[in-house]
C-alpha cells in the first residue's frame, strides 16, 4: 500500500508527450480476442487496469509479450476458457468488455459482476439489451452467464449511449452473420479507435464517429498493429494542473479534435490555451476568472455523452475552479456519487455548495490547506493531487491505487516537471 506526499505551492513546468488513451486501450486489449492470428498494440499506457485487462487475457489461453516501450504483442489460437476470473473481474469494471469478444469466439461467457471505480450505480443493462439482441441468452445469478450459438446482426437501438455496452456490441457484432445497425451508440474518441482497429482487422463499420453504426459480420478476423491515440483525459488533467498552480507546459502528441469539448468548458473559467499541429501549449498568466453568459448569469459547466464536455473531467475542472475569480454551477448528470468528493475539497478550504448528488457551486478563488484526502476513484484521485499541488502546505493521499489504475507514471511526470511529489510505501 502507498501513499503520496504532495507539498503544494510549486509551478508545473515544462513538456511532456501524451500516454495513449486508457479508455481505448482496455477494449482494444479485449478486441484482440477475435481473432486467433497475433495483434500489436502500440501507445498502450503502463497503468494498472492495462495490467489487470492483460492479465484476464492470459487467463483466457492468450500469450503476451512486450515488445518494446508502451507496446504488446498479443496472440490466442484456440480459447481455452470462457470465465472471466473473479479476482481480476471485481478490480476493473473494464472486464466486462470480453463479454462481446468471448460469446462471438466460443458461445458463452460467464463473467463475475465488474468492479472498478465507485461513482454510483452503473447499469449492465445496456449491455444485456445489446447481446441478447444479437441472440445471447443470459442468466443472472451470483454471476453473468451469456449464451448464444449463433450471433446474427439486428437492428438496435441502445436505450442509453453507454461507452462500453456499445463497444460490446460492436465487437460481438464483428463476427455475427448479417449487418447490424446500432443507433444511439457512444461516438468517443476510445470508441473511434476501437472501430479502426477493427477495420485494420478485417472488419466492415461504416458511420464511425456518429451515433449510428453499420456493422457487416466477418466469418474471421485477422491480426493488425495499431497504434492507440492520445488520452485526452489525461491532456485535460494537465491542463488543470498546470493552470492552478500558475505553470507553463507544453503538451505533445494531441489530438486538437478531441480536445474541442474541453476547449469550451476550461474557456469559462478563463483559461485559454494554443495549439499547432499535435502539440498544445498552455502558456502562464491565465485570466482565470469566469466569463459570465449572457446579462451577468452564472454560468454552467455540464457533462454529456461526445461531443459534450467528458464527464471524467467534472472532477478536475471542479477544482480548478475553486482557483477561479467568479462563481460557477458544475453538472455531472452520468454518475450519481461522483461530486461526493468535493466534501474533501470544502475540508480544505474550498467554497462549495453541494446542490444534490449532481450539481455543485463553486466560488473562488479559495485558499486552500494541505490535507488528509483519500482517492474514491481515478479522475477524484487526480483531482486531489491537483489540489494538493496548490494548495500550502503538505498533504497526503491515500488509496493511490485509484489514481494509478489511470494515469501512467504520474509522480515521476510530475516530479521531473518541478511539482514536489514523492510516494510513500506502507507496509
């Protein structure tokens, strides 16, 4: 068990690149399950949950090797398993991404209930409307059991744009016979690249980015080596960072699309940034001070499915916001329990009304104190790092595991770009 002791006060600056995105990554990982030839990933961040998802593989009969920095060679001829083992299952809620690959490859899936982050309640549902529409029959009990001897495409429509249900879909789908047609699917950029990689491995979807797919079943797929773009998350984190604690920091190997989203929200709150070709940069001296809408109001940063504002940036820009001239009304509409952490951030110092589960209004700027925190999930985990880095005095952060599953290497990053960070470990 380890702990991080941050001592606040200290600008970030400097350059770094890009970690690939944690969020493509997992289902890429999971999707290499569909065909029996070798598959390499490339940009693949050295995180925990990459780590947890590889294991599972191995569990499944696949070979992996590493075959150089940030990259893996995956391979699995004949799957000699179709459980997904409990202990790797209630660590990651990511594993329920074999669910599509396995019941396309063998038939049947019995999955232990996915762990991961604790946000709230987050439905399954979605995900079982998806298979079974393709012919699964699933039984719930102490575990998910899915069945289905044939796949065939259908036309569905999701009742929710849930991320993972719909790449569930899309990789069962990539072996079923027929076309499937999937309306109100998830468009995020980790689903874009899921798509291409499939496509690199034989597969037929037309309509990637929008929320309608066209999928035409392959009796097989072959191998590919792909590459996994940038984690736009993380970029967002930095972003946040960098601004509280007055830094300056350039930021290589972007994607200026995927960061359109955040681009408005983070300009509320005065905070600008340039960009040329795949490198960002966010320069000092930040306005810092909330752009009021229209006749004065207050206004409002709220999450949605893509194109909106990511909702694992609720908790960073949160934040950043206590450190904002201004007041301003945060929404998180998706998860039920993720704004519970802000109670850490008031301990602090922060000045923050707690509306209901979703909605928080944050004036500032506060000064904050070094604290106690305990990470709940990643992107809270990340948000209490960059509270502490601009906040006085020390503080120290427990449950680091959280933050770790999520973001590659953070106290060396953060250490060679002048942030006073080290880990403790607790035995």
């Amino acid at each position: 068990m380890s702990q991080y002791i941050i001592e606040g006060g200290f600008p970030i600056k400097g350059k770094i690149k890009a970690s690939g995105n944690k969020n493509a990554a997992l289902p890429c990982i999971a999707a290499a399950l569909l065909s029996d030839e070798p598959v390499i990933l490339r940009n693949i961040p050295d995180i925990e949950d990459v780590h947890v998802m590889l294991e599972i593989y191995k569990a499944l009969g696949g070979e992996v090797s590493s075959i150089g920095p940030n990259a893996w060679r995956l391979n699995i001829g004949d799957i000699n398993s179709s459980t997904i083992p409990v202990e790797f299952a209630k660590k990651i809620r990511a594993s329920i991404l074999f669910a599509g690959p396995l019941l396309a490859r063998t038939g049947k899936v019995i999955l232990p209930p996915p762990g991961g982050d604790v946000i709230g309640r987050r439905r399954l549902d979605t995900h079982f409307l998806a298979l079974t529409e393709l012919g699964a029959k699933v039984e719930v009990n102490d575990t998910f059991t899915f069945k289905a001897e044939t796949l065939k495409g259908e036309d569905i429509f999701l009742d929710e744009a849930s991320v993972t249900a719909t790449e569930n879909a899309i990789m069962a789908a990539a072996l079923a016979e027929g076309t499937t047609i999937l309306t109100n699917a998830a468009s995020e950029p980790h689903v874009q690249d899921l798509c291409r990689m499939l496509c690199e491995m034989g597969a037929s979807i037309e309509g990637i980015g929008s929320n309608i797919l066209r999928i035409t079943g392959r009796k097989k797929l072959t191998g590919c080596d792909f590459t996994i773009g940038a984690d736009f998350m993380e970029v967002g984190s930095f972003i946040g960072l960098t601004t509280v604690t007055r830094g300056e920091l350039t930021i290589e190997g972007i994607k200026p699309g995927d960061m359109r989203p955040a681009k408005i929200a983070f300009g509320k709150l005065g905070i600008l940034w340039e960009h040329e070709g795949d490198t960002l940069h966010i320069p000092p001296n930040q306005a810092m001070e909330v752009n009021h809408d229209l006749g004065g109001m207050i206004p409002k940063i709220d999450d949605a499915p893509w194109p909106g504002f990511p909702p694992d940036l609720t908790s960073i820009i949160t934040v950043v916001a206590t450190q904002v001239k201004g007041t301003i009304l945060v929404h998180e509409k998706m998860y039920e329990s993720r704004m519970f952490f802000v109670d850490k951030l008031i301990g602090m110092g922060a000045r923050i009304v707690l509306c209901d589960p979703h909605r928080a209004v944050v004036s500032g700027p506060t000064r904050l104190i070094g604290s106690e925190l305990h990470s709940p999930d990643v992107r809270a985990g990340m948000a209490m790092i960059i509270a502490a880095m601009c906040a006085e005095g020390r503080s120290t952060i427990h449950n680091v595991y959280q933050i770790e599953r999520g973001y590659e290497s953070i106290v060396k990053k953060l250490s060679a770009l002048g942030g006073r960070i080290s880990t403790l470990d607790i035995h």
